[in-house]
C-alpha cells in the first residue's frame, strides 16, 4: 500500500489542480481586446449578437444577458411575480442564490428534498411541498444533469406553477434531446468563471413566453422601456422619452463580457465533449469501487459534465468525508464540497429553517466530494486524480 502524502508519503502530484477553472484562448482575448477600442463598452451591439447566439444554441425565441446567474434568478422571479406571501420550491442541495432570490421578493422558499441517486430534485417531495401559497419552482439541474422535467411539468401543469430550472451548472446539457433553454418556463444560467462558458461575472434567462420576456427587459434595465410601443404615457413627448413602469435593477451584462461569452460559445460544444471524456474516464475507474457511489444519470439527461461529485460510502471506509478531503489535498489533488443543504446556513436557520427538514439531502451532502472536472484538464490530470482516490481510498478500506 503507498503511503498517503498526508503522512509523510510522496503526493501523486506535484502541482495541485483545483476542482473547476476557466479555458480562455487568444481568439477570447481578442473578441475582448476588439470591444475595448470600440465605442460602446456596454449597452452596444455586442449584447444582442451574444443573445442571438444564445437562442440559437438552446433554440428558444428570447435570450436576455444580465450581470450574473444571481441575478438571472432574481429576475425570472420578478418575471413570474413572485411577491410577498408566496411560496416557492427549491431544491434542498444548491448554491445559495438558488433561494436567495425568493427572499429578494419577499416570498418563502420551501425546500424540498433530493432523489438520493440523481442528486436532483425529487418530483414526490415537490408535491409534499405544495400549498395554496405555491406559485413557482426552482429546480437546480445538480452537476448539469437536468433535473426530472417530465414529471415537474406534469406538476406545474397540475397546480397552475411556473417552472424556473436553474441551468447555472447545465448550459450544453440536454433531456430527450431538447436543450436546457427551452424545457422549463424560464431558464436561468450563470458564467462564472467555473461554469460552461464565462464572462468572469454573468448570466442569462431564456424563454420561449413573450410575456415573460417583456418583463425581463423591464426588470434587467431599472424597470425601464424605450419602446414607444410599450410606453404607458406620452410615447410621442419625444426621441429622448424612457419610461420606468416598475421597480427594477442595473443587472445588464456588458459589451465587453458578452463579446468574451460570443467567442467562448464557439468552443461550448467542444468544451462539452471534452467534459464527457474526462467523466466517462473517471466512470469507468470508479465503476468497481465499492467505497464510492458516482451521480446516476437518467436516460433521458444528456449531460454536459459540470462537475464530478463522488459520494463516500462510510459503510465501507474508516474515515470521515474531511479526513478523506485532507488527504485528496495532501496528493495536491484539491476538492470541493458542494453544496450545504441552503435553509442549513446561520442565515436560514435564524429565518427558521431546522436540521431535519430534507433528511436524504442532509445524508446526501455527508458523504459528497466534488473532484476536479474541467476541459483544459489532459488525460493524465485525470489519471492522477484518479490515482489518488484510489491511492486514499486503498488506506482506509474497511
Ligand atoms: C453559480 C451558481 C449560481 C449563481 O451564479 P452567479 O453567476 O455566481 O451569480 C446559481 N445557482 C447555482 C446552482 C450555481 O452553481
């Protein structure tokens, strides 16, 4: 047996690798560079020619660029209008924002628990969850896998519901051959940095319901038209008339980002490919460890690999899930934990959120570890991040 790095042995690897990071080529660079000597820095061409492309790739009818996947959730919120004394569903594993964005509005999010193979909202627990109060559902495609949509329709066609997918992980992902874009009412995705494609800082909602549409506009540019069309009073006062008809915010995505997310587009699907080869590496060196359970994927989900999570099975190992994380980062091989079940943070659990709430989610988050998944990573990244799973899990097998 080697001896772990943690105690003294040789690491794996000399350089550590992180979970996720950015591919930027010189063709992004000079998409950025280009805009920098152009005359508009924001509010130019550069904003449409990204959300053509956007629409374009998931095939839906409208695209709005906003200054992140944060604020992509809080818009499509204030699009359905979500208000005060409304309830909306979430999924108990996600990042934060997920939630947040109910609270912006002053509604309630309701958490409901997880599938405890698919990592993904469990359509039963939704149905528990739902009031007279429910008016919308956040469902959180975990790890790009979109989340079970025939069923969440079904539910949202049921008790009239509006279905938000959070596609901040699944830009690329498909189900039943249908781009994630089109296949909820609203489709948030985020382009941080460690996301599919990114402008260091960025979002977007896609949708196909003019309605909703409209009210993004408004929402993403202070609640604002310059659309004489739209105008409520004194269209014809003149060229220089805008008028705001609700309360919005500043959440517009700037020339300069959305020119570096029109290049990295271009690479979206290859980035995509690349992510799969890499997962179906790691699949195929995990399938006989029985220590260690990957995500299922359904057969409907077709998806774009955003991140690897392993689950720890503790039945058949003798080490707690951060002693097995100290020595993944020990080999230079640096985890990830994603994500703390949302209503478990201080600030929820001062809302009144308890322990308990969504026990499979909670029993989930226990054993996860989200290991490094990106597209610049080569085949012997991979390899050595599969040798040092197995090189720790070899130590503390039962
Ligand atoms: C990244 C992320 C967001 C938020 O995106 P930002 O662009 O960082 O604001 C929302 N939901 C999930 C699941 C995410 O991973």
């Amino acid at each position: 047996m080697e001896k772990l790095a943690v105690f003294g042995g040789r690491p794996v690897r000399k350089e550590k690798i992180f979970y996720g990071r950015q591919w930027i080529d010189e063709n992004d660079i000079a998409a950025v560079t280009k805009v920098l000597r152009s005359d508009f820095l924001t509010g130019g061409p550069e904003v449409g020619v990204f959300e053509k492309k956007l629409c374009d790739y998931v095939e839906s009818k409208y695209a709005v660029a906003v200054s992140s996947g944060t604020a992509a959730l809080h818009c499509a919120c204030m699009a359905a209008g979500i208000e005060p004394g409304d309830e909306v569903i979430v999924s108990a594993i996600t990042f934060m924002p997920s939630a947040n964005c109910v609270l912006y509005c002053g509604a309630t999010p309701v958490f409901a628990d997880l599938d405890p193979e698919t990592f993904n909202i469990d359509p039963e627990s939704i149905r528990k969850c739902i009031t007279p109060k429910t008016k919308a559902i956040i469902a959180v495609d975990l790890g790009g896998q979109p989340v079970n949509i025939r069923e969440i329709r079904k539910i949202c066609d049921e008790f009239n519901l509006i279905f938000i997918e959070d596609a901040a992980h699944s830009l690329g992902s498909s189900y039943d051959g249908k781009k994630v874009g089109t296949l909820a009412d609203m489709t948030c995705m985020s382009f941080h940095p460690v996301k599919t494609i990114t402008s260091a800082e960025g979002g977007a909602v896609t949708t196909n319901n003019r309605e909703y549409y409209d009210r993004l506009l408004l929402v993403h540019n202070h609640g604002m038209t310059k659309n004489k069309e739209l105008m409520i009073e004194n269209a014809d006062e003149g060229p220089w008339r805008v008028e705001q008809q609700m309360l919005g915010y500043n959440y517009r995505l700037s020339d300069v980002q959305c020119a570096l997310l029109t290049s990295q587009m271009n690479r979206l699907d290859y980035f995509v490919t690349r992510r799969k080869e890499l997962a179906a590496r790691y699949d195929g060196a995990f399938s006989g460890i029985k220590e260690l359970s990957v995500q299922k994927q359904i057969d409907e989900a077709d998806t774009c690999c955003h991140i690897y999570l392993i689950r720890l099975n503790e039945r058949y190992l003798s080490c707690t899930r951060r002693e097995f994380y100290d020595a993944m980062s020990a080999e230079n091989v640096q985890c990830h934990v994603q994500y703390l079940p949302v209503y478990l943070h201080p600030y929820y659990k001062k809302l009144g959120y308890k322990p308990g709430l969504c026990p499979i989610a909670e029993d989930i988050y226990e054993g996860i570890l989200t290991i490094p998944l990106y597209p610049k990573m080569t085949n012997q990244d991979a390899d050595d991040v599969i040798h040092a799973i197995k090189k720790v899990v070899e130590y503390y097998r039962k």
